[in-house]
C-alpha cells in the first residue's frame, strides 16, 4: 500500500472521528462543558448565591462565618444543575441531530457514550444532594425539585408535546434562589419568593426569543416551541406580556431599597421599550436577537445589583 494511500486512510478516520457531518474538531474539555451546558450552570449557581446572600443579610448572619454553608450550596447547586443537564443530553440524543445548534454535542457525535452520559448525569445529582444535605433538609427538597421538574416534567413530557413547555421548564429555572435561601432560613422570606418570581418570569420572553432565532431547528425536530406552533406575531404579544408581568415585581422588594426598586423598574421598562419596538421592527429575527441579547444582561445585572445593594 502506498505511502499516500495510508495518510489518505488515516486522514478520512480521523475526519470521522471529529468531524460530524461539518463539526469543527472538539476537545474532551470542550465536550464536557457542553455536555453538563456550563452557561445554564453558571447562571443559575448566580442566582443561588443571591439567594444565600440575602438570606444571610436579612437574618443578620455574617457571611463569612457561613461560608461553608454558602460553598455546600453554591457547590450542590452547581451538581444537581449539571447532572439534570447531563440526563437532557443524553434523553435528547434522538432530537439533537437533527437541530444545527445541537448536533456538536458529544451525545451526537458519540465522543461520549450514552451510557457514560447517563452515569455521569445521575452521579452528578447524587454529589450535589449530598453536598446540599449539609445545609438544609428544605435546600435538599427544593433541589430535588428542580431536578424532577426540569427532567420529567420539562424534557421527557412537556417539551415534546405541549406549547406549554417553556412555562413548565421555567419552574426549574426558578428554583436555585430558593435552594440558596432555604440553605440558611427554611422559612421563606417575601424576597425569596420573589426571587423566584423573577426567574419564573424571566425565563418565557428569554426562550421565546431564543425560540424565534432557532425556529427552523426547531420545527426540524418538531418540537412545538411557540413560534412553530403560533408563529412570531403570537409569541411577540407573548414575550410583552411576560415582561409587562415583570413590573410590579421590584416593589415586592423594597426592603432592599428605593434605590433598587427604581433601578430594577427601569429595567424593566426599558425590557418593556424593546418588546413593544418589536412591534414596528419588520426584521422579526434582528429583534428576537436584541430581546435575547437583553434578556440575559438583565438576568445577570439585577441578581447582581441586589447584592450590591446590601453594601449601601
């Protein structure tokens, strides 16, 4: 066989080993961060931390003299998150090929087996139950909720079959203020519940937004987000009315300040501004993406902007 015959064969294996039909080449750290989704980690740990973080405040313990109580939750959090992450890779594995954002995950690709995928998932789960055991028995429960929420009630039921299903996903993406909150005050405070009441609310003009960008990919897999089953003018009356419902929201807050109340309120109009702009906008995809783009600054901006506040 000759020389250029061999590399030619070497090269067309190791093409099909890391290209998926056009897949750039990835790493196993690369693999791995999708496969656990590392953004929704990282989001939601920033959402439990606020959580902890009030809680702490508004019961006057210092933080400091907590912090292992903040890393078991920040860390059991950041498991449980990961491994229902983890268990949607691998429930979905029949779906994501035919979608183009999904189709470099390694449970598409094969870089990683599904049964390593499943074991990893529930391994994941089992740590952070573990890790928030040493917190709070009600820490615990609520992020077993999570966990079945978002893998039962959002990914093997609601996803596949319901328009419904952004609002039923969204219950899990609620739920790690509480965890944060409930790691410390198992009794609940107004401004847990409204932390909660954020992301709840959040979540429907940020995946529907998202949904209008990927609607292709997603009526390839037919999934019956809101834009595939309604279409945009029906999901642009949607996002407006999920973030109009946003409104009232900071004034459940004002223990945390005037300052803030106006600061979130502004927020909140200005989300509003953009909502209502899309109504004359004739790109209906260039304004899902700045409604998407807004989203997530606002997400990360008042979580953030309520633990600065307790400085004031």
């Amino acid at each position: 066989m000759s020389n250029s015959r061999v590399l030619s064969e070497v090269g067309l294996k190791d093409n099909e080993q890391n290209l998926h039909e056009g897949i750039p080449r990835s790493t196993v750290w690369k693999d791995f961060l999708s496969l656990i989704k590392i953004g929704i980690v990282n989001s939601n740990v920033i959402t439990a931390f606020t959580g902890v973080w009030l809680a702490l405040y508004f019961t006057g313990n210092g933080f400091l003299n907590n912090l292992d109580i903040v890393l078991f939750t920040l860390i059991g959090t950041a498991f449980i998150i990961a491994g229902s992450c983890v268990i949607n890779n691998y429930i979905d594995r029949d779906i994501d090929p035919l979608m183009k954002r999904t189709k470099s995950r390694p449970t598409v690709t094969g870089r990683f087996s599904p049964a390593k995928v499943l074991f990893l998932g529930v391994l994941f789960i089992i740590l952070g139950t573990m890790f928030l055991l040493f917190t709070t028995l009600s820490a615990t429960i609520f992020g077993l909720i999570g966990v079945f929420s978002y893998i039962c009630l959002y990914t093997l039921w609601s996803k596949r079959y319901f328009v419904s299903n952004t609002i039923i996903g969204s219950i899990s993406g609620a739920i790690p203020p509480l965890i944060g909150w409930a790691a410390v005050d198992p009794n609940l405070d107004i401004v847990a519940w409204s932390l909660f009441l954020i992301m709840f609310m959040w979540q429907p003009p940020h995946f529907y937004a998202l949904a209008m960008k990927k609607v292709e990919d997603y009526r390839a897999a037919n999934i019956p987000m809101l834009p595939v089953v309604k279409g945009f003018s029906r999901t642009k009356h949607h996002i407006v009315l999920w973030v109009a419902a946003l409104l009232p929201i900071p004034f459940l807050l004002t223990s945390l300040g005037t300052i803030f109340v106006i600061f979130a309120s502004i927020l909140n109009v200005g989300w509003l501004i953009l909502g209502l702009y899309g109504y004359k906008m004739k790109d209906d995809l260039k304004w899902a993406n700045i409604m998407f783009i807004y989203s997530l600054q606002y997400m990360t901006i008042i979580f953030v902007a309520m633990v600065l506040v307790t400085f004031i």
